[in-house]
C-alpha cells in the first residue's frame, strides 16, 4: 500500500504540477494589510441554469463553489493538480484501491459536516439510472459502477462507498492510470442526500435549495442581468479566501464589455476578436495585465463517414486530406479569430502525460505533410483528382459542389465559414455550399441525418489526459457526433489500453491512434488549437484559471491598489 499525504498519486496519467493544497499569495508580508474593497466584478454572456453538481451543466461555477477530493488551479505556467476535500489518499499495490482520507474541517455552508457519505452519495447518484447522468460512464470502472447504471445491477453494489465518516474506498475493476485526472470533474462531487431527496424533481433547478462546500456560495441572482457569489465563512480554508464578493454581470455584447472594462467597471474579461488584439497590445504598455494559456480544446473539420456526403465523396481519404490542406491555418487564425494556435494533431498542448506536455513528446501529427500542400494549389487540385479517379467519378472538379453544415450568427462564425467556403472554392475551383441550420437542433438533426459533407467541430477534454480526446473516435462512443467514423484497428488499440498501466506503453498506443485518426484516415483535419485569454486590471493580484475545474478561479484572488 502506497500512501500519499497531501499530494497526488504517481499514478495520476497527466499534470502539469502536484503538491499540496497551499496558496502562494502574500509571500510578501505587507500585502497582508488590504485596504481596498474585495470586490471583483467580471462579465459573462449568459448563466447556466443548472444546479446539479452530477450534471455538469454549469462547471464554471460549480467549481468554484464547491469542491471535490481534488481541485485544478492553474495560471500562466499551466495546471496544478491538488487534493483540496481530501488530505491524503492510499492507494493498493496493484493501483485498484484507493482509499481517501477527508478534511475533518470541511463543512458546508449550512455548517453541517462534510463527511464520506456525501461522496458515496454523489458518486452513486450519479450512477442512478433514474437520473441518466451523462457523465456516469466517467467511473463505470468502479467495481459495479457499469453494472448499476445498465440497471443490471443495485447501487449496494458500486465499490465506492464510505468506510466511516472521513474515510472513502473506492475500487476499480482494473488500474486505470486515468482515473485520478477525473476526479476534479464535478459529477464526482459530494452531494447532501438530504437536501437532494427533500428538493425532488426541483434539485438542480432551484438556487436557493443548494448549500455549498467550496470557497464561495451564490446569494442572489437577477436573472438575465446579475449573479452574486459571496465567500463562504464555513469552508475549510476561508481565511485564504480574500475576495469578499464577486458579482457576474451579463453582457452580451462585445463592445460594450469592452467599453466596461476600460472605464473600470470589470475587473476581469476575456477578449475576442479584435478586441484580443486591441488589448494585448495596451497590455504590453502596462496599461492591464493579460494572461494566455492553452486550453484543452481542439476545433476542425469533421467528414461525413455516415454515407459519404451529399456528394458522395467524403469516403476518400485524398479529397478529404485535400478539403483539410486547403485552408492555411496560420491564415485563418489571424483573419478569423486573433487568438488560438495552429493546429496539426487532435490532442491539445494543453493535455499533459506523465507529467509533462503531450504533445512535446509525440510532435505535431500532420504539420509535415501539411506543410508539403498548404499553400500549393496545384498539388492539393491533383490529390483531390487523384481520389476522384480512386472513386472512378468523372465529373469535372469545377462541377462538384460539397456541402458544409454550420449554424450560428455571431460576427467570428459567419467570418469563419466565409473563409473556410472562400480558401476551398479558390483552392480547389468547386462550389462549396453553406447550409445554414437556423439552431443548434436543426443542425444536429442535419448532422444526424447525414444532409452534410463536412462540418466544423472539435473537443474540449473533460479531463487530463490524451485518452479523452482519442476515445471520442471509438466506433459508436459518441453517436453521429463525430461523423459516423469507424475504424477497427483504432479501436483495437483503445481496447488495448484497458488495465494497462505502463506509461511508455500508453504513450505509444496514443501516437498510434492519433497517425491512424489523423494521417491514415483524415477524419479530422485539425484548424486550431484553443487558447484562453483574461484581461485583468492591474490591482486584480493571483487570479487563477483551470482547465478542468472552474473557468475563473477566483480562490486565492485579491484586490490591491484599486484605490490609488
């Protein structure tokens, strides 16, 4: 048995840092004497409308006011990976086993203990077939886990389960190196059976019937205008907490977000367009502070392996890998969004692998091959041909007309398509048309249907590790979501990674993957990887952001200079 005291386990597939759970700000001594409000105000385009930790419908906020056995913080120099509810964990020798040992001063914000029943609860719910979570499947390697959510089996069954009141055992049916990386997700929350029992069907609905066990707890909100988070006085750790009140405004419009951030009425925003640009520049003057880090998103385009399109063609991989190397990244990048970066794998740099960058220890999948096209009309009008004579269809390449589903109004989305249909219609000399789903149900049904050759779409992982973009690729693991793609030696080599807990193993199995996905196949051509920027006026000090936990980490923030 090995025990971990205040840190994560060795096992745990992808961090960028562990350690324990200590706050760096107020090295110096002097900042301890605040004089200005701990008020932050930050915007925000819309709030969720779900309460429901087991749900995840709002993780940018559950995360921040509540916690699980672990918590991801991260700043300019990537994720740190924490045990927050629990203070220490012990894991078996076989990495099957592992035991969690709680905080005795975690509390919720009704002051009512938070103990291991809490956990077992939550984790249980979760797995309700009652409530089909879409997130069950996250711990369907617990020990009856799978079994339960089939209804094949009873939740007396599932092997997470508290030991005694600060203690919870959970039991894998084999080592799974990805399974701690999960842990920060809010379905694996603790959640008070009594409160959610009493609420019924309103839990999850109603604001007012939560109670919360993180460092801050919502106190008011004004639908469709203002939402307030206050700090929670029962959390564990509340005299590190500084910030007093943080009040979410909605706007929905850039410019005027823009304009509030100027005049001093946000204190955090995150830019688009060519406000990024705007601000970034001001940043560098030292007017603001701007942070960029990776985020663990990647977008492109998704072919139609459902029925090979609406022209037929999308079943050969040189006019798919001809669509693909049409549209200059780099170009894009600078004429569309003014952020993000280039993309030429699928997993992101943002995902780490035992302990350092994924993508730093494989390389970019397709950025040779991709570099021997862009740019090359002649070259790319030949592969595509090539796959036309592949396909045995005479048809005149300027005859041809693909179909690219998209939907959406935003200024970014109609200039995105715009470039996309203009980089392949120049390149290539076809007629790409844009059909336009008026919503995002009409476009799912389109999507379902088939009615598309491409479409633009991507991941963002929900949690640290290369397996979670890579398994979205498994034959039927995500429906039509992904274009019907089916491969039986892509998902032989996922079958493959199940118990196997040698890293250099894995490693290997995941570039495997990703040359089959992305250089064998094309069934995705990769545009852009996502990035996150903050804009942070200059009295905002140790604002945090996270990959996997809450999108503003408001934990260990505070306000010093505003009044000067």
């Amino acid at each position: 048995m090995r025990k971990i005291q205040k840190m994560c386990a060795a096992l745990l597939a992808g961090v960028m840092t562990v350690g324990t759970f200590a706050p760096s700000v107020f090295a110096d001594e002097a900042a301890k004497e605040l004089t200005d409000e701990q008020v932050i105000n930050v915007r925000t385009t819309a709030f969720g409308n779900n309460y429901d930790v087991q749900d995840m419908g709002w993780r940018w906020m559950m995360a921040a006011c509540y916690e699980g056995l672990y918590r991801d913080v991260a700043d300019e120099n990537g994720d740190e990976f924490i045990l927050a509810g629990a203070e220490s964990v012990d894991i078996s020798d076989d990495g099957t086993v592992y035991t969690y040992h709680l905080r005795e001063d975690a509390k919720w914000s009704d002051g009512v203990p938070v103990t291991a029943h809490d956990y077992e609860y939550g984790w249980k719910r979760l797995l309700n077939p009652d409530y089909a979570y879409d997130y069950a499947s996250f711990i369907y390697n617990v020990v009856g886990a799978e079994e339960y959510n089939s209804g094949e089996g009873s939740a007396d069954d599932v092997m997470a389960v508290a030991v005694d009141d600060y203690t919870f055992e959970v039991t894998l049916k084999v080592a799974d190196p990805t399974f701690e990386s999960k842990l920060v997700a809010t379905p694996l929350y603790p959640t008070r059976e009594d409160l959610a029992e009493a609420a019924g069907d309103n839990w999850g609905k109603d604001w007012t019937l939560c109670v919360y066990n993180g460092p801050f707890c919502m106190t008011d909100m004004v639908v469709d205008n203002k939402m307030v988070w206050t700090k929670n006085a029962e959390y564990w750790d509340a005299e590190n907490v500084h910030l007093d009140t943080i009040n979410w405004y909605i706007v929905a419009q850039e410019s005027t977000a823009a304009t509030m951030f100027e005049n001093g009425e946000l204190d955090q925003y995150q830019p688009t367009g060519d406000y990024a640009i705007k601000f970034e520049k001001e940043a560098e003057e030292g007017k603001y502070q701007y942070m960029v880090t990776d985020y663990p998103g990647t977008i492109g385009l998704r072919f139609n392996f459902i029925n090979g399109g609406t022209s037929g063609l999308m079943s050969n991989v040189k006019i798919r890998k001809a669509i693909s190397y049409s549209i200059d990244r780099e170009e894009m990048i600078d004429a569309v969004y003014g952020r993000y970066n280039p993309a030429y794998s699928y997993v992101a740099p943002a995902i780490t692998f035992n302990g350092s960058s994924y993508r730093s220890q494989v390389g970019e999948v397709i950025e040779d091959e991709y570099n021997e096209y862009v740019g090359d009309p002649d070259k790319i009008v030949a592969l595509f041909q090539e796959g036309l004579d592949e396909l045995g269809v005479e048809t005149p390449i300027e005859d041809i007309t693909l179909t690219y589903l998209t939907s959406g109004s935003t200024t970014e989305v109609q200039a995105e398509r715009e470039y996309i249909q203009q980089s392949l219609e120049e390149t290539l000399g076809l007629t790409v048309e844009l059909s336009v789903a008026g919503d995002n149900s009409l476009f799912i049904a389109d999507r379902n249907e088939g009615n598309y050759d491409f479409f633009l779409g991507g991941w963002y992982s929900d949690y640290n590790d290369p397996l979670d973009f890579l398994y979205t690729n498994y034959t039927d693991a995500y429906g039509m979501s992904f274009g019907g793609y089916s491969n039986t030696d892509y998902d032989a080599l996922a079958d493959q990674l199940v118990g196997e807990t040698d890293m250099d193993k894995r490693l290997d199995i995941y570039k495997q993957m990703e040359q089959i996905l992305l250089l064998d196949d094309c069934a995705f051509a990769p545009i852009y990887y996502a990035t996150k920027q903050v804009l942070l006026q200059n009295w905002v000090k140790d604002y945090r952001t996270s990959s996997f936990g809450a999108s503003a980490e408001f934990i260990w923030t505070y306000i010093d200079g505003k009044n000067q």
